[in-house]
C-alpha cells in the first residue's frame, strides 16, 4: 500500500485529470535531477536509462551547458529571423563543420526537421532533378519512426500511431528495413530520396545487416537520389561515434539531426547538407518563428564542441561495450534477444515472464528508469555520462527483476 503522506500518487492524479493521455507514463514524479539521477517529488532516487529518448545525451544539467544557457538569458532569448544575432553564424558554422557539409538549417523539433528533409528532397527533386510536378516520391522503411506529424504518420507502419489520422499523405513507397534488394527495386524515375534511420529507435534499437547502409549509398549514388539519414536519436555520440553511419564510413545526403542537439535544456533540430541540396530554398519557401533563436543556438554551439572534442563517443563506445557484456549475460536468463549500439541497447524479455511495462515498473521499483517499447521489448539509452558502477547497478537491478 502506498503512504498516503508521500506526494506521488496525487501528482500522478492530478497529472492525469489535467492532460490529453497521449502518454502513458510510469508512475514517477520527478522534481530534480543532475547527470544520470532524478529525484522524485518524495526524495527518493533513480537512475536514469532513458536520457529522454536520447535528448539528454550529456546527462541532466551538463555544467558547460547551463552555464552557456544562464548566460544567454542574461542577454537575448528571441529575434526571430527577421533580424541576425550574434550567435547563429557560429552555431551553424560548427554544426557544419562537424557533419562535414556545407550549410545548416535550425529548426526545433525532429518532427520539424525531417518535415524539412521531405520538403526540401522534393524541391531538389523538381528543381535539380527534373521530376514532374506532383510526381516525386520517397522510399522508408517498415518500422520506421521519424515524428507524428499527418505527413510522417502517413508512412509509418504502427497504428497507434497512425490509424484514424487519415487522409494520409502520398508520395511515399515502405519497404522492409534492412532489405536492399527491396529497396533498390521501389526506386524508380520519380524517386527524389530514401529516408532511413541508421538503427531503428523505437522499433527497439533495431540494428541493420552489416552492408546494408553501404549498399542504400551506392544505390542512390548510381541512381540519383538523396541518401536522408534520421539521426535524431542515433546521432551525436548515442552509438559509440558522432553519427550512426559513421560505424559503415557511410555519409548520407543530408543529415537530419535533434534530441541531444539542445542539450536536454531547449528544442533544437537541425538539417545539415551541402550547398547544392540544402541551395534550393530561397527566402520565404521554409521557415520557423523559434529556429535557431539566440538561447537555442548557444546551447547547441557548447554541445557541438562537447562532441567536437571525441570524448563522449569515446565513452559511448567503451562503455557500451562494459553494458553489452551485462546484457548478454542475461540472454536465456529472462532476455530472448539484445541488440546494443555503443551506449542504445534493445532488449526483449521473454513474453511468458513479463510484458516490458511490467519489467520498466519492476525497474522503477528498484531505482532504474527505463521504457518498454512494442510488447515485451524496452530500450536503455543512458546519458553517456554515465559510469561503469551505474552501469553495474542497472545490470544487478534487471537481473532481478528478470530472476523474480
């Protein structure tokens, strides 16, 4: 029984009669946090293996970052971009530099950039490439999640997401994930660009077969179409490198980036790529009141000099491999299967033990935040800040959780 003297529950109660229920939460109330803990309304302590959808790469309240963002209130939060502040050239010239292209387009939201991605594939397609009019398509994949827009949700394949926000949106071909031969054969004339997510996040860090992100870059080499990689939550560090593709020495088209952009303190996305992609907007075709406003862009200048540094990929990787090793001691041990990318591991529980709510609520228990995704499988994506004892501690809490 709960102690009715602890602040939880009516916080969850309130949580629940005051908001739309597009989420399902655990019942947590958190009021602080710092690196890799949160500490709920009641004091009591968890470590965090979420680091919100990869939004909190850097852990909570990174110093250098709030440092960057107290400074920035003092100063200037707001210009739109009618006017040029005096932190965006630097912002965007680094971010730049970093994905090693030649122009930078900030936006707020994932959602945001890859509804830019689409839009500027299809100008490019028009313009450079010479599709028709209203002919252009892009190729996804099955299992995709790149945002819940009415024109993302149009291509998605999972119905909770999708079903009944319909008329959907056309143009766009699935086909499986991880199948080259399928993908090559939905290009055709029309085709303007293949949008994919290097690793599967939501699907529960789906990794693809060794090649095949070599093989959508030759393809759409040899076939004239822009290569779009969703790096909004496998990008900057997540997996062990600064991107994703970089474990294939691939480099995409274009780059749609967000999440740990802003540092876990404010909303940035980007969309990264060279002058003759990016060259085909012209003023008034695409914009956003908020993107790259002054605070966002000094946040995500220290986070992009954070990276530029190598230490936290470097990170990622070394102890990604200390939680690979903890994962696959626990398969055939309540785990079926675990698929791990640097510091981003899926697993799945088998389902006759437990659904993955019910193992995120046992985790919660015992002091370990994560969250279930698709069934019996949950995702850990913790803060690179982390360290070989929290990693330990998690490990010691699911096994515990699995064994009982």
């Amino acid at each position: 029984m709960v102690d009715d003297k602890l602040r939880t529950p009516g916080a969850v109660r309130d949580a629940e009669r005051w908001t739309a229920h597009n989420y399902h939460p655990l019942p947590v109330v958190i009021s602080s946090a710092e690196g890799a803990w949160l500490t709920d309304v009641d004091g009591r302590r968890y470590l965090d293996f979420l680091a919100g959808y990869s939004a909190l790469n850097f852990g909570h309240r990174h110093p250098q970052l709030i440092a960057a963002a107290h400074a920035q209130l003092d100063r200037l939060t707001l210009t739109s971009r009618a006017f040029i502040h005096d932190q965006f050239a630097d912002f965007c010239r680094e971010l730049a530099e970093l994905c090693g292209k030649d122009l930078v387009l900030p936006m707020n939201t994932g959602a945001e950039a890859v509804e830019t991605g689409i839009k500027v594939a299809r100008k490019w397609g028009y313009q450079v490439k010479g599709v028709p009019a209203g002919q252009a398509n892009i190729v996804v994949a099955e299992g995709n999640f790149h945002g819940r827009t009415t024109t993302i949700v149009s291509f998605s394949t999972d119905e909770d997401a999708r079903a009944d926000f319909g008329p959907y949106t056309p143009g766009f071909t699935v086909v499986p994930y991880g199948d080259l031969a399928a993908l090559t054969a939905a290009i055709d004339e029309n085709t303007v660009a293949v949008l994919l997510e290097p690793i599967q996040g939501e699907q529960g860090v789906v990794v693809p077969p060794e090649g095949y992100l070599p093989g959508v870059r030759q393809v759409c080499t040899e076939r004239d179409v822009l290569f779009i990689a969703d790096e909004i939550q496998s990008g900057l560090g997540r997996t062990g490198a600064t991107f994703a593709c970089d474990h294939e020495g691939v480099v995409p088209d274009m780059y749609l980036l967000g999440k740990a952009l802003g540092g876990g303190i404010v909303p940035v996305s980007a969309v990264a790529a060279n002058a003759d992609v990016l060259g085909v907007l012209k003023p008034g075709q695409h914009g956003s009141t908020f993107g790259g406003n002054p605070l966002a862009c000094a946040v995500a200048t220290e986070v992009v000099r954070l990276l530029a540094t190598g230490e936290f990929q470097r990170r990622s990787a070394e102890l990604g491999e200390r939680l690979r090793a903890g994962l696959e001691g626990l398969v055939g041990k309540g785990l079926v299967e675990v698929r791990v990318r640097g510091l981003w591991a899926g697993l799945d529980i088998d389902p006759a033990l437990m659904s993955g709510r019910e193992a995120c609520e046992r985790l919660a228990a015992r002091g370990v935040l994560a969250k279930d995704t698709h069934g019996s499988t949950i995702r850990l994506a913790p803060p690179l800040v982390i360290t070989e004892e929290e990693i330990d501690l998690a490990m010691t809490q699911l096994a515990e959780v699995l064994a009982a």
